[in-house]
C-alpha cells in the first residue's frame, strides 16, 4: 500500500473553482481560466509514494509544487481528486481529523526553520510532542535523541539565534525526527542554505534516511538536489506532472522537449551509477577452462583482457593475452589468473567515482554485488560516452557466465 497516494489531485483559486475543474476537463489551459479570474495552481496531479522511498517533487517557481505538498499537509484543499496518506482517505476529513494527521502521521521540515525563538533548542525539537501531549520526559528524551542523531548532541539548551542558519535547518529535522512519524513532508528545506552547507544536510539526510527509512516527500527547485536525493522524481510544469521516474529514467529518457532541456545541464556523474550504465561482457572464462580454450575465445572477440567467472557468476579475477599465449607456448594447463588486477565496484556507485579506477586499469570495471557476483562490465569507452546528454544505455541486466544471453563462456577442457 503506498504510503501517500494522490489521484487527479486538482487545486483552482478564484471564486467559482469547481468551473475551473470543469473547464480545465474540456480542455481549456490556465491562460483561458486566467481570464475567468481563475487560477490553476494543480491539475491532474497522481502520484504514488511508496513506503520507504525519497519522493522529490521538482519545478521551477510558479509549476505548483509548493500547493501539491500543501494539499498533501492539510493546509490546502484540493478542488478536486483524491489524496490517500497511510491508507486513509483524507480529502474530505474535518478539521480535527486533519489535525491527528498532521500530528500523528506526517511531520514537516520548513524552508525558513519555522523555529520558536524564545524557546531552546531541545524545547523546539520536542515541540510536536507537547502539542500530542506526550509527557515532559519523554519529550525531552525523544528530543535529545533526534539531536543525537542530526549532529547536535549537547545543544538542547542553546537559543536558535546561537546558531547557524545550517544548525537551525537541522533542529527543524530533529523536531520532525522526533515526532515519530513515518512521513515527513519537506518543502525547500535545504534551499535557504549556503551551497556547502545544503550539501551536508543532502549527506545527513541520505545517512538517516539509510537508517531509519522514512518515507519522505521533498520539494526543490533545484534539479541536481533533486536526482542526488529522489529514489523517485516528479517533474512539474504549469501545474502539471509532466514527468515521473527515477532520475536515470528523466536523464537518459526526458519524455518532452521541456524535460530534455531542463536535464541538458546536469552534471551526469553524479546521477548515473554503475549499475545504469554497465553492460553485458562479450566473454568470460571459466577457473577451469584452459589456456588453450581461453586464448581461442580472446581471439574471436579482439579482447586484450578476459574476466575469470564462475557458473555462478563468483569473479576469480583476470587474464591478459599476453600472459595467455605465453601458457599456451609453455604447454601450461593452468590459466595465468592476476586476482588483484581485477578493480570492482558495487552497482550503485556514482560515474564521479569511476574515473580514478578506469585511470588505473586498462580493463574493464566490474561490476559485482554484494555478494561478489559479477552484474556487468564497464569498459572506458562506455563510461566515456555516458557523459554525453544524448546516450541512453540498453544493455542493463545480470551479466555473467550463466546468464543465457550472448556472453561465450569457455568451460574446463574447451579448445
């Protein structure tokens, strides 16, 4: 079940609203309600937002995403559609059942800190508790504990104008951390910080995020925040979702001209990973296989370099030609297998990471999981030409020697 759910979400200001809804089913665009004194600031929204997830809507001023996540809070209610949080249909709710969402299910993180100035620190964290009438030691306890883990441990009874602008964005994370919710809504919450320090709050999300799996919405106008933190991003223009996917699909797929423009300036490799950009290997060898089998597959594909694989795709390590025909003359029935010379990255590693071990090899990167088995290649001419705008990569997939696609294996005793 997802933890948000918004379908045709629609939000019209003006006098007559419900004539907007209608107008905009028969076609008309936000200059012909304009004229009927009508403003569409949402239309059509649906979305998911799966449990766990990043969920970052991203548009320019004005594309309507601050009045999506303010329809998804409460604050605003939509003209039309419908709009599920935690399985509850909250569109029509009263003002008390708004209330006990927003107090028990969803917390907030604010663009300009929404802090108390007269109280401390720890009072502004535990503030969501006093309102749910949690007692003062919990609160206090909870509070401390979300300072913890933000970074401001031993600054509970420290004023907001003691601190930085970034010390006072991550109060407003602890306050929302120690509401306990499972959501949390985030509208520009890191945009009024200096670039560097947006950049630590976008790393402390992420490592909280990797511990406590909240399932956060995110507002930004800032398209490289928005692929860096979105497991799942929604592009909007003039109210509309134009877009939705992960941020290799809107990369290397822009479903509209707008969309392509809009991610021609985006620095690729810190989006694209390993893992979006590999490739099936031409060819590995088997542990057993021997010289013989192995120098026979490197000539047929023109490879220098062949991956040492076994059945289940456990990477040995690597044999060069040389090296290879070299056993061959010496009548060696052992592969000349370089374990050390094989460079490997996990599938989620970021291309800005790949450069340096691509410098060092001249062999292909592989890619392994967790377990070590190998997912695919990345030979340099691929990691090379995912820098260009215009590549979209196809071959994505398991690679290995069992994999049953093209890939020639050599087993133990091949000539």
């Amino acid at each position: 079940m997802p933890a948000i759910e918004a379908s045709g979400l629609t939000k019209v200001f003006g006098r007559r609203p419900q004539r907007g809804v209608r107008m905009l089913r028969e076609g008309a665009d936000r200059e012909q309600l304009q004229r009927e004194g009508l403003t569409a600031a949402v239309i059509d929204a649906t979305f998911e937002v799966k449990p766990g997830e990043i969920f970052v809507v991203m548009g320019l001023s004005g594309s309507g995403k601050s009045t999506l996540i303010r329809m998804v809070n409460g604050l605003l209610e939509p003209t039309a559609g419908s709009l599920t949080i935690d399985g509850q249909e909250v569109t029509n709710l009263s003002d008390a059942g708004l209330r006990d969402v927003r107090r028990n299910k969803v917390s907030m993180v604010f663009q300009h800190f929404a802090l108390l100035p007269h109280r401390t620190v720890g009072e502004n964290a535990a503030y969501a508790l006093e309102l749910r009438g949690v007692s003062r030691a919990e609160r206090e306890q909870r509070a401390q504990e979300a300072l913890g883990m933000v970074g401001l441990g031993g600054w509970g009874d420290s004023l907001p104008s003691q601190l930085s602008g970034g010390m006072r964005q991550r109060v407003g994370l602890a306050r929302a951390l120690a509401a306990g919710t499972d959501i949390m809504l985030m509208d520009e919450a890191f945009s009024a910080l200096d670039p560097l320090i947006r950049k630590e709050m976008q790393d402390q999300l992420l490592e909280l995020q990797s511990e406590l799996g909240k399932t956060i919405l995110f507002i930004t106008h800032d398209l490289n925040e928005a692929m860096r933190l979105g497991d799942h991003v929604a592009m909007m223009r003039d109210g509309r979702i134009v877009q939705s996917g992960t941020a290799e699909q809107i990369l290397n797929e822009p479903a509209t001209d707008y969309v392509a423009q809009f991610v021609a300036d985006v620095d690729r490799t810190k989006v694209l990973t390993a893992g979006t950009v590999m490739e099936r290997p031409v060819a590995v060898v088997g542990p057993d296989s021997g010289p013989r089998a192995a120098h026979k597959l490197m000539r047929e594909h023109q490879v220098s370099s062949l991956l040492v694989v076994s059945r289940d795709r456990t990477v040995h390590g690597l044999i060069w030609e040389d090296d290879v025909a070299d056993a061959v003359r010496q009548g060696s029935e052992a592969l000349p297998i370089k374990s050390d010379d094989v460079i490997r990255v996990s599938p989620d590693t970021a291309l800005a990471e790949l450069f340096h071990h691509a410098a060092a090899s001249r062999a292909p990167l592989a890619v392994v999981n967790q377990a070590g088995r190998l997912e695919g290649i990345i030979p340099r001419v691929t990691l090379l030409s995912a820098l260009s705008p215009h590549q979209s990569n196809g071959n994505h997939g398991d690679a290995g020697a069992d994999s049953g696609d093209d890939t020639r294996f050599a087993p133990a005793g091949a000539l």
